[in-house]
C-alpha cells in the first residue's frame, strides 16, 4: 500500500461517520499486520534472532515466535 493511501486511510480513521471510520481503522489495521509480517520475514531472513524482534516489536519471544514461528518465516541456525 503506498504511504498517500494510508494516510488518507488515517484522516478517514476520524470521520464523523463512525461506520466509515470503523471501516478506515480496519484497513489501517489490515496493513499494519502485512506490514509487520513482511519485516519480521525480512528480519529472520538476515538472522535476526527471535528475542531481538520480539523486543523491537514490545512482544514476548514466545508470543512473536508464535504468530510468525511457522516454516515459512524460519531461518536455520
């Protein structure tokens, strides 16, 4: 998502509609997840070790290793 969208989605996020902001704050909420997802892969992918992304993301090891611990975001080592 380009950074103009997401920051339209922001203002729409404090509409006076609260269906339509509802409906901003789970796209902003949506892209925010992918967002992470594709940094984590990205981190793992250099080495960075669980505990460290866990840190940067304010999350325990095991919460982090949980939601993204599967085959596809692991790194032998």
């Amino acid at each position: 998502m380009e950074v103009d969208r997401l920051a339209t989605l922001v203002g729409q996020a404090g509409d006076d509609d609260p269906l339509k902001a509802l409906h901003a704050a789970a796209e902003i909420r949506h892209e925010a997840e992918r967002i992470e997802a594709v940094q984590v892969r990205r981190a793992r992918t250099r080495g960075v070790p669980w505990a460290l992304i866990a840190e940067a993301l304010g999350v325990s090891k095991q919460a982090v290793h949980k939601k993204y611990g599967g085959s596809r975001f692991s790194q032998r080592g």
